[in-house]
C-alpha cells in the first residue's frame, strides 16, 4: 500500500519559514519524481515544486520561486519543502504527491497569518 504522510505545517506570521516533510512507503522512492501540491482558497490546486527521482532537476511555480526549495534524500526516503519568506496567500493545504500514479498524501496544513 502507498502511503505518503506530510508533516511539518503550522502557523507562520507573513515573511517566516516553515520546512515540510514527506514520508513515503509502499514504493521505491528513489525513482519515482515527486511533487509538492498546494490548496489554497485563491487559486485551488497549485503545482507548487517537482523534483526529479535522483534530485537533480527540479521545477518551481513562479508564484514560489526564489523563495521555497524541494529537496529529498533517497536514503533516508524523505522529501522536503523549505519555504521561506511565506505569504498570507500561501495559506493552505500543502500535499506530498507521487503525480504519475496519483498518489497524494493526507495533507498538512500552512497559515500565513499575523
């Protein structure tokens, strides 16, 4: 069974950091292209970041870049989302997401709020 469990959301005031974890199981981690996917009330769903299975390529939607980081290790089976500089309009609920075999994890949810 698939299974991708994120951690790591919470309250951040406008202009902090949060750092997102992803756990999977059920599949080999380390050829599989993984993809942080965000639900905000503004703009829906939102592919936010993708990372290539070996680390080396890596995507970023406009509205985050320069400002968040997809990163994983393989070996520890974990992939990451530093995002920094957080705006209210990140609010939202943030997925770890294997796109290729629609596989989403449960969600953790981000507020950027003062």
């Amino acid at each position: 069974e698939v299974q991708l469990v994120e951690s790591g959301g919470g309250l951040v005031q406008p202009g902090g950091s949060l750092r997102l974890s992803c756990v999977p199981a059920g599949f080999t981690f380390s050829v599989a292209t993984m993809t942080w996917v965000r639900q905000t009330p503004g703009k829906g769903l939102e592919c936010v970041s993708t990372i290539s299975s070996g680390g080396s390529s890596t995507t970023y939607a406009d509205s985050v870049k320069g400002r968040f980081t997809i990163s994983r290790d393989n070996a520890r089976k974990m992939l990451y989302l530093q995002m920094n500089s957080l705006k209210p309009e990140g609010t939202g609920v943030y997925y770890c997401a294997r796109l290729k075999y629609a596989d989403w994890g449960q969600g953790t949810q981000v507020t950027v709020s003062s």
